[in-house]
C-alpha cells in the first residue's frame, strides 16, 4: 500500500454515470444504524418476501404509513368520554 496517493485527475461522482444515478436514487433519504429486534426485522424480511420488496422498503413504507396518524383517533375518543361520564354519573 502505498503512503500517498494522487487524486488530482479523480473523477467527481456526478462525472461518473453509474454513480451519478445512485446519487440521483438516493435523494431525499438518509442512512443511519437503527437496532431493531430479532423477531421485527424477521416479520419484515418475511413479509417483504412474499411482497417482493426489500424489507428496508418495507419498514419505510410501514413508517410512512404512521406519520401523521394520532393514536387518539375519534372513536377511541368518544369511548373515553362514554367511560368518563359513565363514572361521573356514580
């Protein structure tokens, strides 16, 4: 190995076709570690199987899927005051 090397004619990615796409593809994501738990990442894998998808794809369309969503939603909502006015009422 040597101790320098001389990168003055490298190409930059965006010059070199097939990394300029994976450039291009990557837009808009992110990598990071995550830890995720043995029997998550297995139900993902086989789900994504039978999907024909990457499992990565899979978590993030399942992740996708949550944003946004409240947990506290109408109809849980109107239980709680159902149970609420039900003790007030004792």
């Amino acid at each position: 190995m040597r101790e320098e090397y001389d990168f003055s004619n490298a190409k930059r990615a965006k010059d070199v076709p097939h990394l300029a796409k994976l450039q291009t593809e990557a837009k808009g994501k992110t990598r990071i570690t995550i830890m995720l738990d043995n029997d998550v990442l297995d139900n993902f894998r086989s789900q994504a199987k039978q999907k024909g998808l990457g499992y990565q794809t899979l978590i993030n369309q399942t992740l996708k899927s949550h944003m946004g969503s409240s947990l506290l939603n109408e109809d849980l909502l109107r239980k709680i005051i159902r149970e609420e006015l039900q003790i007030a009422k004792t």
